[in-house]
C-alpha cells in the first residue's frame, strides 16, 4: 500500500500541530534533528484522515493520487471510462463542462456515482432485513475502513457487506454495461486509493478534485462552453449521500422509521464513538451506524478544496434530491 499523506521534512518547524489534530496519535512521530524537533508519518498506522493536512501552517504535508497517471494514460490514448461522485455539484462550479473536457480528450463513458449511492441503499437494506445482524456500520467511507483494520479489527465483524457507492458503481459498469475498459474515479476523497488499491485494482484511478482542478490550471486546459451529462439513466436520492447522515436518509426514505439508526461525522468525534461502540453491549447498538471521517461529509472531504462552508456545499444538492425523491417515491427496495 503506497504512502498517500507526504511530508516535506524541511519545511517542518515542529509545532505539533500534526500530532494535536490527528485522530490517531501515533501516526506522527517527532524526532529531534540536531536542535530541531521534527515530525513524521509512520504509515502503518496511519488512515489517511487528512486532519494533519488542514492543520499545518508551514506547508509540510501533501498527499498523492493518480490525476497525473490518468491524464498521461489518456494522451496515450488508453481507453478509460469514469464516474463521479456527486460531492461535485458542491466543489467544481463548471463540473459539466469538464466532463466535457475529459470526454474531448479520450473518456468514453461517464457515471455518476448516485447511481452506486442508491445501490449501496439497497444492499444495506436488505443485509439487515435478511441477515438480522447485531448492528451494522457503513463503509462508504474508506477512512473509518482504514481505522478499523489498523486500530479496531475487533469491529470487522460488523463492517457491512455492502461496497462503497463507488466501488457499486465500478460493479454495475463491468457486470450490468459491459465497460471493459480502465476505470477512473473522480473523487473527494484521498483515502478512495486505499480502498481502491484493497478491493483488487478495480478501479485504476482515484482523481480527487484538487489534484484536477490543480492540473487544470498548471497545464492551461481551456473549458470546452457545452457541458456534458452521463451515459446512463438518472438516479434517485443517492445524490445527497455526500451530506453527513446522506446514507441514513436515504435508507428512512425507503423504508421508513423501521430501524434504529444512529450517526456520526469528524475526526474529533467518529474516532471516539467507534471506540465506544467497540465497549458497548450489543443490545444498546443501532441497527445501523452510518459514520464519516470528514465534519462536512464527502462534500468537504480531504481532496477538496476547502473554500466553501457547509451551507454552500450542500446548496448543490438540494433541488436534485428533491426532484429526485420525487421519482424513487415510486421505486420498490
């Protein structure tokens, strides 16, 4: 597994910043260089929860993903397709006219990840109406996935069956469209490469929307004036699971208030309740517990550009999910 949060040791002034935000403490190391206090990654232990990313003042971390690798591939002329997550509507202003562009220069087919949200409802639900396991925690998130296995493998028998919207939109494009080509992710989140890279390289690519919008702008990318859409039919409430508790209402949507299910967000509490739920008596856990790393959710996650508040990130998805809802209304889960 490669190493996606970098540090520029030089730059470092040691003011353990790092240390003091990270959820995990001993993923930073500090270590005296001479007269210097300096502080690294250890990257066994660390879940790639970009805390320390937001919190250094001297610009020591970075992280990496594979935006470079994909437009190289593409100026090859590798046949690559893509999907979306919908946390774009909340970070790239011209979201479609860049998918325009990615179509102008070799993408063949677009997907929006709402589709693999609204699947990733349904398989929730029915693991719980036909298993009846104990309780159940979401794993939309590759982060709090990345704490389990290194921090809490005693919590692995609850982790749900059920793929990443993601990883189901990556599924449905192979079995159900017959996509053959490599697949791209254009993503929120850095830690999508952990999970990528841990589910057998299904998806080649995890493009955050820094890294695109960075590349963009370096390289002089001029936005083609008509936007694009996808190449599928559209979807239904999947587009606000990027909100925090977007999977929980989703899943109430559907079925209603049948189930217990309780829900926490940010690197200064989700940590703490995991480890809570990991003491707990099974009787007192929810059916469900839907949890994300990031405060916002996926529409301010670590590949973000951070420039928006929470109000204005979730503006995008307002009148989509209503105009939605409308239609899954008649759906059968």
């Amino acid at each position: 597994m490669r190493n996606l949060i970098v540090s520029n040791l030089e730059k470092c002034m040691g003011c353990n910043r790092c240390i003091s935000t990270c959820p995990v403490p001993e993923a930073n190391v500090a270590r005296m260089e001479g007269e210097n206090n300096k502080v690294s990654i250890d990257n066994k232990k660390c879940i790639a929860c970009g805390a320390c990313l937001r919190s250094c003042q001297h610009g020591v971390r970075d992280f990496v993903d594979d935006t470079a690798s994909f437009f190289a591939d593409l100026r090859q002329g590798k046949p690559i397709s893509l999907f979306f997550a919908p946390a774009s509507r909340s970070n790239l202003e011209n979201w479609g006219r860049i998918l325009t562009l990615l179509r102008n220069l070799g993408v063949r087919k677009v997907y929006d990840v709402s589709l693999g949200a609204d699947i990733c409802t349904w398989a929730n639900i029915r693991h719980i109406q036909k298993k009846n396991p104990p309780s159940v925690i979401t794993q939309p998130c590759p982060v709090i996935v990345n704490y389990i296995l290194k921090h809490r493998p005693a919590l692995l028998p609850y982790l749900s069956p059920a793929q990443s919207p993601m990883l189901c939109t990556a599924i449905y494009m192979r079995k159900y469209q017959g996509i053959t080509e490599k697949l791209a992710a254009l993503s929120p989140c850095i830690a999508k490469s952990d999970e990528f890279e841990d589910t057998g390289g299904l998806v080649s690519y995890n493009v955050t929307f820094l890294k695109l919008e960075e590349y963009i702008k370096e390289h002089h990318l001029v936005l083609p004036e008509k936007e694009s859409g996808y190449d599928h039919i559209d979807c239904a409430l999947g587009s606000i699971f990027p909100m925090p508790g977007g999977l929980k209402e989703n899943v109430e949507f559907m079925i209603g208030k049948k189930m217990r299910i309780d829900k926490s967000e940010g690197q200064g509490v989700v940590y703490r309740a995991l480890d809570a739920f990991a003491r707990e008596p099974a009787e007192n856990l929810p059916a469900l517990f839907d949890v994300l790393n990031c405060p916002e959710g996926c529409n301010l996650g670590t590949g973000c550009r951070h420039v928006k508040n929470i109000f204005r990130s979730e503006c995008g998805h307002g009148q989509s999910a209503a105009k939605r809802g409308e239609r899954a209304g008649s759906r059968v889960f």
